[in-house]
C-alpha cells in the first residue's frame, strides 16, 4: 500500500514537472517585441569606422496619444522647427568636413546616427535607449545596433532633454557633447559624470543677467521660467545671485510645458499686477511661444525683457508683429560666426532625392505650404489645447501639391537665415570636440599609453567609453576662426564671451538684434562691456531707461526702513535725524556729520555749523565797545582834571596818588572788557580774566587805602583824639601787597592750569559756541575772591566811617560806590548762569561796565563837579573840615579827611 502511494506521488511530481517545462518554454517562444520607438531622423554608418550620434528638436512637440489606449504608445511629432532641422544638417556637413580632412582622423571616417528628439524628455530617452541597444527584436546589439562602432552623442537640445538623456548614458559612461544645454546641474560629474558641453553653464550667464541689471539700476525684477531643468535652475541660481548683490526678485512664476490655463493665467496676472517693469524670462523660444501669444492677448505692454541665449535670437519669436510688447528685448546671446560652406549645403536639399526622407518632405511642404505628390507626410497639424482650454486639430494642409520647382532662395525662414548662426556654430565645436579626442585616442603609440600600469593604448574600433572620456576632458583644440575650445575638470567651458542683444526695427520694418556690449568670462573672472555710445532701445512710453522698483529710490535726506516680512527692495524712507545726513540716494544708514558739521534742513548734507561768539561787527558787540572805549575816555577826563587841578585841597585829600592808581585801574577793567569781545583764543582767554582780576586788585586795594584813612578819622571822632599820624607809605604798601599777591596767584594760574579756547557743541547742535575754558575752577575762584575780600573790607570800613561830620562826604560816597559794586556783582550771578553763548559773555562785560561806572561815578564825579563847576569849595577850610559859619549853609559832596602836609605827615583834622 506504501509502495503505491510512493509511485502515485513521484507520477505527480512528473506531471507537474512536464507542465512547468511546457509553460516556460511556451512563454520563451511569445518573447517578443510588442511595439518598436516612431524615430525619425538619418544614418550613415556603412563604411564608416565609428558613428557618432545626435540628437535635434526637429519637432516641437509630440501628438497627444490617446488617453484610451493602455499600452505604452511611442507617440508622433508634429510643429516641425526649421531651427532644428538646420542644427541637424549642420552636424552632418560638419562630419563630411571631418572626414574630408587629412589632419584629424586621417586613417577613419565618421558616420552619423541622427534622431528627432521633438522637444520632449520621452523621445530623447527613446533615442537614447535606441543609440546604445537598437531595436533588433531578438538580441539588443550594444553600441554597434548601425553595423559600426558608437562613438559618442551630440545633443539632447535642450537642458531637460539632456538630463534625462545623460542619465541613461551615463550609466554607460558614453561621452555626451551638448550643444546648448546650459543647465546648471549638468556640471554635476557625480550624477553627469560623461557629460560635457560646448555652451557657457547657467551659472555665468546668470551671473551676467545680475550684473546687467546692476548697470542698469534695477533693483525690483520679476522672473519667469520654462517648467523643466533648463528654467527651474535657471531661475534658482539667477535669486541666487541676486540676493547675494542685494537685489531683489519681485515674484517668480512657471511657463507650462502642457499647456494649462490656469497656470498660464497666474504667469499673466503676474506679469500686469507687479510693480516690476523688467522681467527675466529664463525658457527656449519654443517653451515660450504660448507665452507670448497670452501677453499679447492680455495687451501687456511697458515692460522690457531680459531675454536668456535659449530665444533672444529665435526667428519663432522676433516677429514684427510681436514688436509692440518684446521689442527693446535685451539679452545674452552665444558669439555669432560664420560657417564656410555651411549656406550651400543648406540649400542642397529636395524631396526627390529620398522619396523615403520623411523629414525633407515635411520640410518642403511646411516651408512651401503646398503637398508633395503622392506623399502621406502631414504638416502644419497642431494638436495643442487653445486659450479657451478646448482642444484644437488644426490640419492646414494645402490643397496645392508641390512641384518640386519651388525655390529655396525665396524661403525667408530660420532654416537659411545665415545672419544669426550661433548654436549652430556650437553644434559645430562639439563634434569637432570629439573628432578631436578621438584622434588624440588614435594617435596613442604602444607603451606610452595612459591606461594601466602598463601603459596600454586603446584602439579604434574596439575602445570603450570610459577610455574616450579620458580624452574628452583634455580637449583644447581651435576652431575655424582660430578661437581656442577649453574645457575644465566639470566639463564647462574655461572662457569665452556673450554677446549683449537688443531687439530693434529695422528700417524694412523686420526685428533686428543690435549688439550693445558684450559679457566676457574666464575661471572667476567677468566683465561687463556696455560703452557709452551704445542705442539701446526702450520699449517704454518716454522711449528712456525704465526703472524697475518696489519702493522708489529714497531721496538724500533719507534712510531706508525695513518693512518686516517684505524683500529688502519693499522699505520705507525714514528721515535722517538731526546730525546725520544721507547725500546719496537709496542709503540704508545715515551718516553722522563731523564734529565741526551739522545737517542741513534737507539732511542732505554736512554743513558747517553756525560759529556763535560775540562779535565786534554785531551790534550788541559794536555798542559795548562803544561803551568800554567811552568809559576809559571818562575816566581820562577825570584823570586830566586831576593832572591839572592837583595842587588844589580836593586833590591832594586823601592821597592823591592813590586816586590816579584808582583812575588807572578803572580804564584798565572797561578795556579789558574788550577782551571779552571777539573770536576767543587761548592768548585772550588767558588775559580776559586775569587782567580784569588784577584791574579790580589794584582798584579795590587803593580804595581800601583810602578807607582805612576814613576808619581812623572815624576812631579819631569817637576817641576824641587829636591827632594820629599814618605815613603814606603804609597806604600804598597796602596796594603793593595786595596787588603783588594777586600777581603771584594769576601767574599760577597761568602756568598750571590756563585757560583756553574750547568748543561748545554740547548747548546747541547746531552751533558751535567758541568760548573759554577757564582752567581752574580753583584758581579762578581764588583770584576773584581775593577781590571781593578787599571789596568787602572797603565796605566795611567805609560803612563805619559814614557817620562822620558832614564836610567828610568821601566815606559816603565810597560806600555807596561799593553798594553799588555789590549789587552789581550779586545780580551778575544768576543772569551769568541762566544765559547761554554769546550773552553770557555779555551779561559778564555788562557787569564789569557797571561796577566800573558805579565806581566812576561814585568815587571822581562829585569831585571833579566841585573843582569844575563849584571851584569856591576847593579851598583848604573847606577840606580841612573849617567851613566859616556864613558858608555853613554850603553842602558838601564829597571832602578829605586829611591834606598831604608838607612834612609828608598825615593829620586828622577834627572839628570840636
């Protein structure tokens, strides 16, 4: 039982096994292709040695497959780009050129395997696929799918198309030459490691869109860009560098690759609801087509266009017609050249050459209009979805057939036109580029080879890409017009230059791009050439510059504020405050004025300050000028009085001579007060205050002198003494001291701790108040106070020796005087410190002019009214105090207490 359950299970097992078998080998013979990729493009790989492949936007775009199907559907292309085509045409006449040369290659030739990319990422990944695997049905044929040996790739067209392309080459590490595929990210050799390219990286011509707006002023600048790599990097590293030069981007919005209203619409409302009136636009023309045709729907114009190389030269958008709202367009453009023998091989070109060449059919009849006999190729077909959002099939196919006669010459399209060929020319340099290295691979002698410790070489056909790459980055080669190609470790170019277009009317009525400067580059080197006799023209109202800002300029006079949460181009213009001054336009700080400057009423600039001192030409100045001369002149007059009357009893009372001390002094306090006016300096302020100080000294000392002969009358009166002699000497040994004591203090003063001139910009900002720093406060108190001590012991002694008899007036009237210096001198405290500047200057001459006439007049003027005007009272009696009793009804004004005797003896004369 045992044994036949074993037998029934291994049958099992068998039949499983048997089944299993038919299955796999079934499905080995359904192993197939379902579908192969709608290429089109050109080959010519037999009898060649090597291929090199390419690929071109000969199409626009791509025929939307329908969304029903659910297999995978390699579409069609339609919106045939003469652009294209021409950049195709140009990398097989430069193959020819290659092959006929005897200096490069001399012992191989080069074919060609060329496909349509039609502008999108699926095609160019098709051809990619097709370039390294064929589309043999039963064995994929790498690198040899024409029946020759794979070189390298010229292409994609575009920054998207070559990332997506490079990506799969570049698992292969096939070498990939582009020639306007400018994205950044393409320099990345980790993700790129096989991609090399003769156009300028985005980089620079980012960095060259920065520094074209800083020439220009703008601060405030919108962006738009395509919706792929090519505008998306572009864009990120043109905010990159505009924020680094501290400008700013005012909004930056997509251009649909799939057309969507929406999106479309948002990129419009942009562009009309910004304040920015320049705008980048970092696309291909072809990307950019349907954005034109929406801002010349919406009308938008008084804007000006800062164009990147991918359309400033397009033919698809320079059109007259579109004058209006891009003319004045200014933008980079790759160097212009001239291609020999480029413009015949362009018009050798017909349908009846290759009755198969689907592609110059389409050519001819699109540029033609007209359909070629017994021919299915369509053309002018649009499938794309309108503004309104609904879907066009536009099939303007013409009813007229072809006639093959049609003549090239009288196509004015981009295809001919030989004016602008500048990609063209890089399509050139990059298959050079790797004819180059490929003859520098050919040329390697055994043993001297770079691979391998050995030395190895490697050797056409059998070389692998990896081996290519190693030549590849060493090309340095010329081109036909004797330009050197270098490129770096990133596969960039080193150096080169870009033109700086500007789209003009010409006069036939046609676009014209007018090279206004140029933008040269080299390793961290750039320069900016626009001269000065440059026309460039303005696509705005006043035919001038645009400005382009968020927040206008701010004016001198003003500083920029930040608005939180706003670009740094968006602020508000503060006023500068009081002693900083903005004199350039748009600063962001103010700056402080110097010490001896202060702002003007705009805060514009730096004045210098009003200077305050008490000048001479002033009228306060002229009239106590007037004042100190007049007062010095009075006091002469008296002195001459007493020169003249002084053998008469009223001068000689009381000591002559220490009147004309008193005389002396007082003409030198109301001049000194002239030291007080003018500019100050450190001579004057070192002789103001002392002169006056020693003025007073002498002054007082005198008078003290003459008070103390008063207070012993006084004694003499009251003691009932008849006689006390005091020698005269003692009175002026009392001045001597005095004024020898003050000398000394002022000279330490002096030395020690003098005064100076000194600015004073603390009270007012905007004046500067020359006056005097007095040094020592000490000092000055000390020498000051030593006047008012002997002022206070001449009042004192005097209000003491007022109650003498009547014919003893003097006593009266030098306690008056010295109420007089008092109350002058009280009053002067408080005016002097509540006044500021050049007043309290004045308040301090005023006072000095005061006390001195209170003295004046005090001391001299009822003197010199009885010598002059009453000269019956200048007698001896009279003086002497013996006034007989008819006189007694005399009043005197002012009497001695004492005569100078002949014998120099002083006496009292008391009437008992």
């Amino acid at each position: 039982m045992a044994s036949i359950q074993i037998c029934l299970a291994l049958g099992l097992l068998a039949f499983l096994w048997a089944e299993l078998g038919t299955q796999i080998k079934s499905e080995e013979l359904q192993c197939r292709l379902m579908a192969k990729f709608n290429l089109s493009g050109y080959v010519d790989a037999k009898n060649h040695s090597l291929v090199i492949a390419g690929l071109f936007p000969i199409h626009s775009r791509i025929i939307p497959v329908d969304e029903d199907i659910l297999e995978p559907v390699s579409p069609l292309c339609e919106g045939f780009n003469f652009r294209g085509f021409r950049w195709m045409k140009t990398m097989i006449h430069t193959i020819k050129e290659i092959n006929d040369r005897k200096d490069i290659l001399p012992n191989h030739t080069l074919g060609y395997q060329i496909f349509d990319s039609c502008y999108t990422i699926s095609k160019a990944m098709e051809s990619s696929l097709v370039f390294l695997t064929g589309q043999e049905e039963f064995k994929p044929n790498f690198r040899n799918s024409t029946g020759s040996t794979l070189a390298a790739m010229v292409g994609a067209g575009g920054s998207s198309l070559s990332v997506a392309a490079s990506r799969i080459l570049g698992l292969y590490y096939m070498p990939q030459v582009g020639y306007t595929s400018s994205c950044s990210i393409l320099s990345d050799k980790f993700q790129f490691p096989s991609y090399l390219r003769v156009v300028p990286s985005d980089k620079i011509q980012s960095e060259a869109m920065v520094t074209l707006i800083k020439h220009f002023g703008w601060v405030w600048v919108g962006a738009i860009a395509a919706d792929d790599d090519y505008g998306k990097y572009g864009v990120k590293t043109f905010k990159e560098k505009m924020e680094s030069a501290n400008l700013c981007v005012a909004f930056s919005e997509t251009i649909p690759k799939v057309y969507s209203n929406e999106k479309m619409q948002k990129a419009v409302d942009a562009v009309k609801t910004s304040t920015a009136k320049v705008i980048v636009l970092y696309t291909s023309d072809i990307d950019l087509s349907p954005f034109v045709l929406e801002v010349i729907h919406h009308n938008i114009t008084d804007r000006t266009w800062i164009a990147s190389e991918a359309w400033i030269t397009s033919a698809l958008i320079a059109k007259p017609e579109y004058f209006p709202y891009f003319g004045g367009s200014i933008g980079f453009a790759l160097p212009r050249t001239v291609i020999p023998g480029l413009k015949e091989f362009l018009y050798d070109v017909h349908p009846s050459k290759d009755p198969n060449d689907v592609l110059t059919i389409e050519f001819w009849q699109t540029a033609f209009n007209c359909t070629w006999p017994n021919s299915s190729v369509p053309y002018n077909v649009d499938h794309r979805v309108n503004m309104t959002g609904k879907e066009d099939r536009l099939y303007d196919m013409s009813d007229q057939l072809c006639t093959g006669e049609e003549k090239l010459e009288d196509l004015k399209n981009t295809y001919l036109d030989m004016s602008q060929l500048r990609i063209t020319n890089n399509v050139k340099q990059a298959v050079y580029a790797i004819a180059h290295a490929l003859d520098l691979l050919s040329r390697c002698q055994e043993g001297q080879g770079p691979f391998g410790t050995n030395k190895q070489c490697a050797y056409i056909p059998t070389f692998e890409f990896w081996q290519l790459m190693y030549y590849m980055k060493e090309i340095k080669f010329k081109s036909h017009e004797e330009k050197w190609v270098v490129l770096d470790d990133n596969g960039d170019l080193k150096f080169g230059h870009y033109d700086i277009l500007n789209w003009q009317l010409s006069d036939k009525g046609e676009i014209s791009f007018v090279t206004v400067g140029r933008y040269n580059f080299r390793t961290q080197m750039f320069e900016l050439i626009i001269p000065t006799n440059s026309t460039i023209f303005w696509n705005t109202e006043s035919s001038r510059r645009p400005d382009s800002f968020c927040t206008q300029v701010c004016p001198p006079g003003t500083r920029k504020g930040i608005r939180q949460g706003q670009p740094i181009c968006c602020f508000d213009c503060i006023p500068c405050a009081d002693g900083y001054v903005s004199e350039k336009p748009g600063q962001r700080e103010c700056d402080p004025c110097s010490e001896d400057d202060w702002s003007n009423a705009d805060k514009s600039k730096c004045v210098p300050k009003l200077v305050e001192f008490l000048a001479y030409e002033e009228a306060l100045g002229f009239t106590l000028v007037i004042l100190s001369i007049f007062g010095a002149l009075v006091v002469l007059a008296v002195t001459v009085v007493y020169i003249i009357h002084r053998h008469t009893p009223l001068v000689k009372a009381n000591d002559r001579e220490l009147s004309f001390l008193i005389q002396m002094s007082l003409v030198i306090t109301v001049l000194s007060s002239m030291l007080f006016i003018g500019k100050p300096s450190n001579w004057t302020c070192m002789a103001r205050q002392v002169t006056l100080a020693l003025g007073f000294c002498l002054c007082l000392s005198s008078i003290l002198g003459k008070t103390i002969s008063l207070f012993f009358a006084y004694r003499i009166s009251v003691s009932k003494t008849r006689l006390i002699s005091m020698h005269p000497v003692i009175r002026k040994l009392i001045v001597l001291i005095c004024v020898v004591g003050e000398i000394g203090v002022c000279a330490a003063y002096l030395v020690l701790e003098p005064p100076s001139m000194f600015k004073n910009i603390e009270i007012q900002n905007v004046k500067i108040i020359f006056e005097c720093n007095e040094g020592s406060i000490e000092f000055l108190c000390s020498i000051f106070g030593f006047d008012v001590l002997l002022a206070l012991l001449c009042f004192l002694t005097t209000f003491v020796a007022r109650q003498l008899p009547d014919n003893y007036y003097e006593g009266k009237c030098i306690t008056f005087g010295m109420l007089v210096f008092f109350i002058v001198w009280i009053s002067f405290v408080p005016a002097y410190l509540s006044t500021k500047g050049k007043f309290k200057v004045a308040v301090e001459i005023f006072a000095i002019l005061a006390s001195s006439y209170g003295l004046l007049g005090c001391l001299f003027l009822p003197k010199c009214f009885i010598i002059l005007l009453r000269p019956k009272r200048n007698t001896d009696e009279t003086v002497g105090g013996r006034v007989p009793t008819v006189d007694r009804s005399i009043q005197l004004t002012s009497a001695s207490v004492s005569s100078e005797l002949n014998n120099t003896t002083v006496s009292t004369v008391l009437d008992e």
